[in-house]
C-alpha cells in the first residue's frame, strides 16, 4: 500500500508504481521509495559507487542528521524513521535531489545499470512479483521464461496430500513434549502449547511436498486438530502416572473417567483450539497468498 505522501512525491517526479513502491530515472539514477512500518525508505542507485563517493554520500546525510542507511550494489538505501509524526517529504526531496546532482555531475556519461547483470545499456523498469527493478533487454527475456516456468511447475504440481499429511503428524509430535511440560508446570496454560502444533504442523507439511492449496490448508488443519487433542490427553496421562508414582494403566483409565478428569481435559482442549483458532486464521491468510502467488513480471502503472 502506497500512502498520500509517497505518492504525491511520486507524482511530482512523474514515477510510476507498483502496489507498493513509487519508482523512476532521475538523469543517470534509479530511485524508488516506500513505506515501511514507522518509517519511509529511499532507495538511489548511481552508475557507479566508489570509496570516495560513499565518504561524499554520508557527509550529506550527516549533515542532515540521518543515521540509518545502507549501502547497496552501486547505491544507498535511506530509512526515515517516522516515531510521532510522518517524516517530511520535503526533506526527503531535498536529499534525494542533491544525491542526483551529485552523481549526474560526476558521472555525467555514465547510465544507469541493469540491476541484474550490471550492464550499462537500454534500461526499462519493471515490477517483478511487486518490486521494481531496473533491467536490461537481456535480462527481462531471461525473467520472463524464468517466471513463466516456475509458474507452470507450481500449477503442475503433484498434491501430495498424503505424504504432506503425514509430514504435518510426524512434526507435530514434539509438541507433545511442549504441552506435557506445560500443564505439569503452568497447568490450565497448557493451552497456549497449542501454538506449536499449528507451526509444526505446516512447516512438516510443506517438508514432506505437500501442495499449498485450499485442501491443503483443510489438511494441515485437521493435522493440527489432532494433535491438540492427542497433545492434550497424552500431557494428562503422564501428569496422572507422575502423581500416582507408578505406571498403572488399569488405574490411569480409572482416574480418566472420573467426571471431573474428564471435564478439565476438555476445558483444556477447548482452550488450545480456541487459542489455536487466531493463529490458524493467520497462518492460513499467508498460506492462501502463497497460493495464489502468481509471479508476474510487468510494466510499472500511473500513479
């Protein structure tokens, strides 16, 4: 997402975008800026960087006061870091237009380079999965069969939803551990152990190849339903055989139907689903983008 202020700067520099950046040639230099979390960040990339323009470049930041940069491959990446209030644009647009000028004056023949193969030559910028890149001819034929390949082989793949069942079982049984040890010691909180199964759950899936679809979100749930109730009943067994000192089935299974056993293990099973429910629903919104993450390559669009 793009907020007012980047794209009004966007605008006055006539850049275009993609859904999350603003970008565009200035003379010989790549700009593009975003928004992150409490900040903004600056990204210029010149012809060419040297010792001597690095020192150059962060004696202008300097005397501005940022301190938060990093140096990239031929450029600097400026974060603005916003506490209280948004970080001036103005500001912003003063620094970038005097590290424009400085590099176009210095490297006055020079273009920008493909950032791919690092050529100089005939440059477009395009949105790769969402990023802006600056490549060459070259290079965006290259990605072009890259993307379209991967693509096909994501379409194409096997379900696996078997093994990928399995997988999410197998990796979840650590968490038993996790809620035996729980309960012993923080009892009812036994309920938060619930977290790992789902966590264990998917990354044993997507171990064990199984495809990352809408069934396979269904799969990884039923997994992880599972195991919460298996995690939760086998926790309680051996917190019964550690207050009874001794391994007694026949008086395991006596205690487990006592009424009040019976209804505290479901308390508790009903307290890991429902804390379980919310990191369900977040871990599957980013299975779901995966999903449907169709890369792409494309021009950049109007602000």
């Amino acid at each position: 997402m793009l907020w007012p202020g980047v794209k009004k700067l966007g605008k006055e520099l006539n850049f275009k975008r993609t859904d999350f950046e603003v970008a565009g040639i200035l003379k010989n230099c790549f700009v593009k800026l975003y928004d992150g979390r409490n900040m903004k960040v600056l990204e210029l990339y010149a012809p060419q960087m040297d010792g001597d323009d690095k020192n150059d470049v962060i004696k202008k930041l300097e005397s501005r006061k940022i301190k938060k940069y990093d140096w990239l491959s031929n450029g600097v990446k400026i974060t603005f870091v916003e506490i209280l209030k948004p970080y001036s644009m103005k500001k912003i647009r003063d620094i970038l237009d005097e590290l424009v000028k400085y590099f176009s004056e210095k490297y006055p023949e020079q273009k920008s380079l493909c950032q791919h193969c690092g050529e100089e030559g005939e440059t477009q910028i395009y949105g790769i999965n969402n990023v802006s890149m600056l490549i060459c001819d070259n290079c965006y034929r290259q990605y072009t069969r890259d993307i379209e390949k991967e693509n096909t082989e994501q379409t194409n793949a096997p379900n696996n939803f078997l093994f990928g069942f399995i997988g999410a079982i197998l990796f979840a049984i650590p968490g038993i551990v996790v809620t035996t040890l729980f309960l012993i010691y923080l009892e009812r909180l036994a309920g938060i152990s619930a977290l790992i199964y789902v966590f264990l759950g998917i990354l044993g899936y997507k171990k064990f190849k199984g495809k990352i679809s809408p069934a396979g979100a269904g799969i990884i749930m039923l997994a992880g339903i599972l195991m919460i109730g298996i995690g939760i009943i086998v926790a309680y067994c051996v917190l019964i055989f550690r207050e009874l000192g001794q391994i007694d089935f026949d008086l395991l299974l006596y205690v487990l139907r006592e009424p009040e056993v019976q209804k505290e293990i479901g308390i508790n099973i009903a307290l890991s689903y429902l804390v379980s429910a919310v990191y369900f629903f977040l871990q599957f919104r980013q299975l779901f983008r995966e999903w449907k993450n169709i890369k792409s390559i494309q021009k950049l669009r109007e602000i």
